[in-house]
C-alpha cells in the first residue's frame, strides 16, 4: 500500500513538472523561428539552424535580442523607474494618480 501511495505521488509530481517544462520547451521554439524568420532562412540551411538553436541551453542565446542579460534588464528598468518619477514629479502628481501615472509608465 505504502509503494502505491508512493509511485501516486511520483506521478503527480513528474505530471505538474510536464507543462512547465513544455512551455519552456514552445518558448524555445518560438524564439528559433522567430530568428530563423528575421534571417530569411530556407531549406536545409534552415534545419541546420533550428537544429542548432534549440539544442542551445535555454540561457545560452547571446544573439537574442529578447532575452538580454539579466544585469541589462535591470539597468533598462532601472532607468525606466528614473524617467517616469522625474515626469510624475514634472507633473506635480501625489496619492492614486500618482501610482496610476507610474503603472501605465513602466508598463510602456
């Protein structure tokens, strides 16, 4: 009874782990399509190089504009978090309208 309550609950563990790794794995897909698209690839030279892509590290793609390194992200938000407080405070904004103003900023 015990190895059965066992083998259940390695199956629900290996099951919940499943989409994750499959949307990951999409992804992935998404993104070597995306650049094999942007570099007019056709044919064989365009299995070679979806053969190549994806069978990189998900943090191995330097050339991908999409995914920058974590360090640049964070510069980026960082200066994003700059310019929208400098145009709150231009604006004179305080309270609700404030914290409005600053969603819509650092989302676009």
């Amino acid at each position: 009874m015990k190895k059965l309550i066992v083998l259940a609950c390695l199956g629900l563990l290996f099951a919940a782990s499943a989409p994750a790794f499959a949307g990951a794995q999409q992804e992935k897909m998404k993104m070597c399509n995306k650049d094999a698209k942007e570099k007019a690839l056709k044919g064989d030279e365009r299995k070679a190089f979806m053969k190549e892509c994806l069978s990189k590290k998900a943090e191995a793609p330097a050339e991908n504009k999409a995914e920058a390194a974590p360090a640049d992200k964070k510069a980026a938000q960082q200066e994003k978090m700059k310019n929208c407080n400098k145009e709150a405070k231009e604006k004179a904004m305080k309270g609700d309208e404030r914290k409005k103003f600053m969603s819509t900023c650092l989302k676009g």
